[in-house]
C-alpha cells in the first residue's frame, strides 16, 4: 500500500513547525551537544587553555582513578545523595498532602511553601549560613532557649552534610506543586468509597494516595538523585569544601581542579567519570520501576 500523499497545506505546517523548533534545535546543539563533544575531546588531552592541547590518551582517566581526594568528593557527594534523596521525595509528598485539603486561606500557605523555591540559591546560601551559625545563629539561639546542646552544624565535619540535606528540603517548593499537581489529579470518589469502607486516613494515604502517585514519585526521585549529585553552590559559597573537606563535594573538586588549577583535560575527564555515575544510578532507577511505579491502565 503507497503512503498517502501530503497536501500541500500539511507540507505548510510542517515548514513552518520546522521553522518554530528551530532555534531550540540548534541551541540544543550548540549550547548543550556542542560543549559536551568538545569537553569529551579533551578529556584525552593535556590542556591548561593558554599551551596548545597534547594529546595524553588515557592518562587523565587512568589518574583520576588513583586520586584519593577524587574518591573522596565522590563519596561525600553519594553521602549527600543518600541522605538527601529521601528527604526530598518524600517530606514534599507529605506538605502537598497537607496542602490539598480544603481549608480556608489554603492558597497563602501553598505560597509560602513555594517561595523558597524561587530565591536564589546564593541567597538561600547565605540565610542558612546566619541559621547555622554556631554563636549567634538562630537555630543555636532556639535550642540554648530550650536547655539543649548547641550544635556546629556546617562547621563540623561530622554535621556539615545533614545540615546541607536539610536545607535543600527548604527549597524543594518545585517539588511539592508537581505532587500537589498529580494530588489533584485523584479522583475523590476513590476515597470517598475507601471512607465508606471503614478505611482511616493512613489507610488511604497508603492504599490509594501512593500507588497512584507512583509515577510522579519516580520522575522527582530520579530529577533529586541527578541534582543532588550535581551539588555546587551551596558548598562552594557556605563551606568551600570544609571542614577537613567533609563537604567537598565532586562539582566543587571539578571547579577547583578546572579553574583554580588549570587543568582543563582532566577536569574534562572528571566531568564525564561523573555523566557516567548519574547515568548508572539513573539506568538502576528505571529498571527497578517496573517492580514500583504503577501507571494509570494498570501497568
């Protein structure tokens, strides 16, 4: 059977859908494909970007892996991801539970939930710096209040990490609206037969509110697990890798290792040794979906 031939009112539109997407098609390859080609190429090339690049092979990646502080600022930023992930998956699924109900002035208190979400992060950085403060801080400030012990919070290496986790709870606003969004999309009448049944409200958060919210909780499991490990600013601003590098994290080593030493080539290197972590962690997460996330015809 021939294909049908196009109309010339379809061979329009698609011109003209070619020419819209356009600019996003060729951004795409100049500002994402394009770079991240070119940091490839030098990965396998010694650089400082003022001498013409040597070709060195291997020799960036097979260093990078006998680097014991590279293996450090992996492991304070799995460390993160692990403390971090859960906080902000589930926490945010809890307040957009919260934030669904029908109760008068609900709107305000969605706002202010969100507004975290949009200051910037360099901001947000120096609000948690004043918060941790050990001396005048007002986290110290209300715990002294009460007879307890201060803390250091990101002073110390052994707090610096759960402090940081914490505060990326505060800005997951962007999460909570996606959950409050999926939240609304349960048909009430799904609860209303679980209430007759004699079902409490755990019973239905359990039953009916996490199933059918499984999908949105992968894609926000998924999105915290590529950001957190991605996590830059707040350690570079609020700790710059201390104390002891507790809080090094493995963008910050990158930063140092590419603008504070030079060494383009192997911080080119050690950018694509961390695409391939988040791409087995994510490729880990998509495989076990199958046995979790339960989509609306029932697979």
């Amino acid at each position: 059977m021939k294909p049908k031939k196009r109309t010339a009112k379809e061979k329009t539109q698609s011109r003209w859908g070619y020419f819209f997407i356009g600019p996003a098609i060729i951004g795409l390859f100049c500002f994402n494909f394009g770079p991240m080609l070119f940091s490839l190429g030098i990965s396998f090339t010694d650089w400082d970007v003022i001498t013409p690049k040597v070709f060195a092979g291997l020799k960036n990646y097979v260093e990078l892996l006998q680097e014991p502080l590279v293996f450090k600022a992996l492991q304070v930023t799995l460390y993160y991801t692990l403390l971090s992930v859960p906080l902000v998956t589930c926490i945010p699924l809890l307040i957009a539970v919260l934030l669904n109900t029908r109760v008068k002035g609900m709107s305000v208190f969605r706002t202010i939930f969100y507004i975290p979400s949009i200051v910037p992060v360099v901001a947000s950085s120096a609000i948690w710096m004043y918060l941790y403060n050990p001396m005048y801080g007002l986290l110290n400030s209300i715990i002294r209040m009460f007879g307890g012990r201060t803390h250091d919070f990101i002073f110390s290496p052994r707090e610096v990490i759960p402090a940081l986790a914490v505060m990326a709870v505060w800005a997951a606003g962007n999460t909570v609206v996606i959950y409050l969004a999926g939240l609304q999309g349960i048909s009430r009448e799904l609860y209303e037969a679980a209430e007759l049944d004699g079902a409490g409200g755990l019973a239905r958060f359990k039953s009916i509110t996490v199933p059918l919210m499984t999908p949105i909780i992968f894609y926000n499991f998924v999105m915290a697990i590529i950001n957190s490990m991605q996590t830059f600013t707040q350690s570079y601003i609020m700790t710059d890798g201390g104390p002891a590098n507790a809080s090094l994290f493995y963008s910050l080593l990158v930063y140092r290792t590419a603008f504070k030493q030079s060494r383009m080539g192997y911080s080119a290197a050690m950018s694509w040794v961390l695409f391939v972590i988040i791409a087995a962690l994510t490729a880990i997460v998509f495989k076990s979906s199958d046995r979790w996330v339960i989509y609306e015809n029932g697979e």
